[in-house]
C-alpha cells in the first residue's frame, strides 16, 4: 500500500548529535584531536579576551568550524554559515546544539586581526606537530615552493605613478604593448602580490609564493612559510627553514633543480645538512657532485621529494588555495599555516587507522 505524503511543519527528536553521527566516522578522531590541542591553547585564547562584556563566540568554534571548511571545500564562509544551519555532521564536530542558533558570517572577518592570525595559526599547527612526531622522520626532508595565486587581476595591475592609460568603461584596461614590472606597477586590489612566472613558458599571474618542510617518512609537513613572489624567495626559506631543524645529526634536504645553486649548497653543508637537491646541467655545471649522487641514499630522496606535490595538490584543490580569498600577506600567511595543519590532521588520522 502506498505511503501518504505528510508534510511536517515541526518535529521533536530525542537523538542526540552524537548519536546520530557513527562511530567510525573519519572525523571523530580528528575532533579529539582537535579538542585536546583547543583545550591547550584555551591561556593563549584568555589573554587576547576582555573579563568583561558581551560573551563572545567561543574561539574553540571558530576554529572548528574553519577546519570544516578546508576538509569540505566550502567556497565560503557565508556557505558555511549555511551548512551549519542545518547540517548536522558540522554542528556536531562544532559542538553547537541541535537548534542552537548560528551567529553571522561576518564573526570571522571581525576576528581576523585579534584570533586568525599568524601567530594563533603557527601555535596550532606545532601542536598538530607533536601528536605527528612518532611517525615522523628526524633525518630526511624535502623543500618545496608553489605559487598561490592572489584574488586580484591583471586589470588590477597599474602603475604605481598613476600615468600610463586609464581605465576604460566598466574597469576594462588595455595593457597589450606595455612593459609590466613590479617596480613601476602594483595591484590597486593588492598592494603586497607580485607579478610572478614559477616557470619557463608558463603565464605571469598576481600572487605569493608558499613553502613547506616536508618529512620524506609519511609526509608530513615540518614547517610552513608565505613570501611575496620573487626569483630568490624559494631559495632564502629554505635556509630559513634548514635553520630551524634541530642540530646534533647530520641530516639530508631534497629538493628540485631550482635550489641548485652554489650558495644554497654550500650554506647547507656548512650547516651539516646534506643537500639531495635535483642537478641542474642544462648550459652550467651542478653544484651537487658525485660525491653526494653516488650514494644510494641521494636516489631515495628524489623519489620521497615528488611526494611534496600531492600536499600542494591538496592544499590548493581541497584547502582550496590555488586562488586564495584573502588579501595581504599576512592573511595568506594565516591561511597557509592553517590549511597546512588541516592537511597534518587528516595524514595523522590515517597514519593512525593504519591507511
């Protein structure tokens, strides 16, 4: 017999969030670790509060809700406002009630200076790296650097002396003829991009360039870094970032052809850092010779480098950075090191379910 259609204008439920989500979801164990480091990090959080006034929304919240976000590729947070209207999965791992109500999107912007920040982001993402350490590499690493293409256009790009043509009807510029630098000309949209090409024969676009300390054991991430765009930038965060790896061993770095050069390689060995970066023989001469190829150990590492690009591969399609929505420096930066964290939670959360 066929069902009646009854259109139901209120329910009452007696099933908890937690009960309705299952048992072996995969953020379950990403929640528990996500509370553990919130509850760490709940001084830090005091300290940038008043006692008085208005309660604010919690920034254990927050943060929740914006790992939501980068695991879902949420495009935006007034999408992800939506979401927590009425899914339950994230009013779960948020930790709201079932009809609690949802405060508006523009909480995260009005919070950007004071809780999403650099600083707070860097904090996290070192505690996501201590649960990490047991399936981490003290030895082998990989440096690497990508783009990250800035939300601002080429139409954007004007220069800095105010001459040169002016914007036709609706914005529209006509910059064919004309020689673009980034000394003469910069973004009206944003100021700190820079007009950057990551390789021969690919397109000049606005953006920064984003670093990262990979571990060559799981893959996980050691170390983030956001620079504005430029030819020597890739290069200076890797000594930054060699500079921060503890002293005692003598330890290897892998990288591709771009930091073979003869300053990196021998700033590196002078920091008894071992350079496994790509040869570069094409119209020069390699500054890594056989006496670091010959050793079996150098092969390894130019197989575990490639694996850097599966982390930019999910940083920029499901963290959703290959076109970032911030503008500025240190928004990105922000957003970099926290996209970062979310990628080490989800490899932990494998690493310990045995995947």
């Amino acid at each position: 017999m066929r069902g009646d259609d009854n259109q139901q204008d209120g329910m009452f439920s007696y099933v908890s969030a937690e009960k309705r989500v299952p048992s072996d979801h995969p953020l379950r164990p990403v929640r528990k670790m996500v509370d553990e480091i919130l509850k760490e990090m709940s001084p830090q959080f005091a300290k940038l509060y008043s006692e008085v006034g208005r309660p604010s929304i919690a920034p254990e919240r927050l943060f929740r809700s914006l790992l939501l976000q980068i695991f879902y590729s949420v495009r935006s947070e007034r999408l992800l406002i939506e979401q927590l209207e009425y899914n339950l999965l994230f009013r779960w791992f948020v930790g709201m009630e079932m009809d609690e109500k949802v405060w508006n999107h523009a909480v995260y912007s009005k919070n950007r200076e004071r809780l999403l920040n650099e600083e707070i982001a860097e904090g996290f993402f070192q505690r996501v790296l201590e649960r990490a350490k047991p399936y981490m590499s003290d030895e082998h690493f990989t440096v690497d650097g990508t783009l990250i293409e800035a939300w601002a256009s080429h139409k954007s790009f004007r220069r800095k002396d105010g001459q040169g043509k002016p914007p036709g009807p609706g914005g529209e510029v006509n910059f064919h003829g004309e020689k673009r630098k980034n000394q003469t000309h910069e973004s009206t949209t944003d100021p700190e991009a820079r007009l950057f090409k990551k390789s021969k024969g690919s397109e000049a676009k606005l953006g920064y360039l984003g670093h990262v300390l990979m571990e060559n054991r799981n893959g996980l991430l050691v170390q983030t870094f956001l620079t504005e765009a430029n030819g020597r930038a890739e290069r200076e965060a890797a000594m930054l970032m060699a500079e921060a790896i503890p002293a005692g061993k003598r330890v290897t770095m892998g990288g591709d052809k771009n930091y073979d050069t003869r300053e990196l390689v021998s700033e590196l060995r002078g920091m008894n850092i071992t350079p496994h970066v790509a040869q570069n023989n094409t119209n020069r001469r390699s500054a890594v010779d056989e006496r670091t190829t010959r050793h079996a150990g150098y092969e390894v590492s130019q197989r575990k480098r490639k694996r850097v690009e599966q982390v930019f591969g999910w940083m920029k399609m499901v963290g959703m950075l290959r076109k970032v929505k911030l503008r500025g420096i240190d928004k990105v930066g922000w957003l970099f090191t926290f996209t970062g964290a979310a990628y080490n939670l989800c490899r932990l959360r494998n690493l310990m379910a045995g995947i």
